[in-house]
C-alpha cells in the first residue's frame, strides 16, 4: 500500500513556480527516501522573475527622474526644434478639433433648416389644395421650398464630407503623432534616467567596484540611447509627414467647403453638383 502511493506524482499548487515529481523519477527528486535540496523549476520562471526585476528597477528609475524634474532638481534633455513642433501640434489640434466641432454643429442646424424647408413644402401643397384662391401662390412657394431642400441636400452631402475628413485628420492623423510624442517624452525621461546614474557613477571614486558598476551603467544608458535615438527619428520624420498631409487634406477640403457655399447661396445647381464630384 505504501509502495502504491510512493509511485504517484506529487504536483505543488497550479500557481506555484516549482513543479514536483515522483519520489522515483528519473530525477532523483528522493534519494534512500529523503528528498534532496534540489527543486526542478518550471521553464520561464526565472526569465519572468528577471523580467520584473528589471521592470521594477527602470519603473523606479522613470518615477525618480519624472519627480526630480517635476520639482525643478533634475536635468533633462532638450531638443529645442522638436520641441517647438510638439508645441505646435498640439496647438494645432486644438485649433483643428474647434473647427471640426463648429463645422459639426453649422451642419447640423443646416439639417435642420433643410427639413423645416421640406415640412413648409408639404404644408404649402396641403393649404393650396384646401385653399382655391390662393392654390397658384401655394404651389409656387412650394416649388421654391422644394428646390432649396434638392439644393441644401446636396450641400449637407458636402459639409458632412468636410466634418467627416476634418474628424479623420484631428482624431486619427493627429492623434497618432501625439501618441508617438508621448512614447518619446516617455522614452526621454527614462534616457535621462540611466544618463543621470551614469555621470553619477563616473563622478564617484574610482575603484575596482565602481568601475564595473560604472560599466553596467554605461551599458544599460547605451541601450537607452539607442532606443530614445531612434524615437526621435521617427518622431521628426513622422510630424514632417504630418505637415504635408494636413497641408494636401486642407487644402481640398476648404476649396470644397468654399465652393459649396458658394454654388448654394447664389442658386447654382450646376456648380454645386460639381463640388460633391471633385
């Protein structure tokens, strides 16, 4: 009986990072039936534990740098150009997402004047069948009222594509460069992070310990380096392509927004219909 419960396989708790085995496995988990020192651990374990220690260490790391600068005791690098064009983007936006709210709120009280104009008609049509003396004068207003709503339905059909593209460059276009603005802002602060433990370990003094911790610190600012390096390339190349879409885009939404307005006001059917097929 003994025998048969030493030959099962004794399993630690699913969430544990060490698995057991059976008394007599191949192992040698047991040796003359005492257990030895060792464990046999599950594969991936102490990369996950390394993984959080570094992640412990760089979130710590980010949080001081983040408050020393916050506090005005930290330095921090700056780059004065790139700096200037995340200003300007986010000042940009802003700009951009009022417009795009404006133009949003005229299309829709437009709508709604285009189906007052539509409830107008049909009550001219009803007053002139019930009245016979004043049917011609109905009708015509009628016809009038009707014309304007083919005419304003084809305006509504330009200003929703104008608020449609404009949403598309502020919420979209723009949003993406601000969400790679802030991995470089994130990507800067953790940079000067390690820069900061790097010139703090050279200005030590210099023995055999703090030369090797010197070099670890060397090369973990290295790996920063490069990563900040490379964000701030593409963060450039990124506003730059920016700046030539918004350019192309506006520049054919406000001719159609401007031409559209036009064609409505001044009763051109034939213009209007032009604006929607550009």
């Amino acid at each position: 009986m003994l025998k048969k419960n030493m030959n099962r396989v004794f399993r630690g708790p699913s969430s544990s990072p060490v698995s057991w085995q059976s008394p007599e496995g191949p192992e040698g988990t047991y040796q003359n039936g005492h257990p030895n020192s060792q464990a046999v651990v599950r594969p991936g374990t102490a990369q996950k534990i390394d993984h959080l220690k570094k992640w412990s260490i760089s979130t710590y790391k980010y949080t001081r740098q983040y408050l020393s600068e916050k506090f005005g005791k930290g330095t921090r690098t700056v780059d004065t150009e790139l700096e200037g064009q995340i200003i300007l983007l986010k000042e940009t936006q802003v700009k951009y997402n009022n417009v795009q709210k404006l133009a949003k709120q005229m299309t829709n009280h437009f709508d709604s004047m285009v189906q007052s104009q539509r409830d107008l008609a049909d009550a001219f049509v009803d007053l002139g069948m019930k009245s016979p003396k004043l049917e011609n004068e109905f009708n015509y207003n009628a016809e009038s009222q009707r014309s304007l709503v083919k005419n304003g339905e084809v305006l509504l059909g330009a200003l929703n594509l104008f608020t449609s593209n404009l949403t598309t460059l502020v919420h979209k276009t723009m949003e993406d460069s601000i969400m790679t603005v802030k991995a470089y802002q994130s990507a800067r602060i953790e940079y000067d992070a390690y820069r900061t433990d790097l010139e703090n370990t050279q200005a030590g003094p210099r023995t055999a310990a703090t030369a090797v911790k010197a070099e670890q610190a060397k090369q973990q600012f290295d790996v920063q380096k490069e990563r900040f390096d490379r964000l701030r390339g593409d963060l450039a190349i990124k506003l730059r392509f920016l700046e030539e879409n918004k350019v192309k885009v506006m520049h054919k939404q406000l001719s159609l927004f401007q031409n559209a307005i036009c064609a409505y006001f001044a009763g051109n059917k034939q213009a209007l219909d032009n604006c929607i097929k550009q």
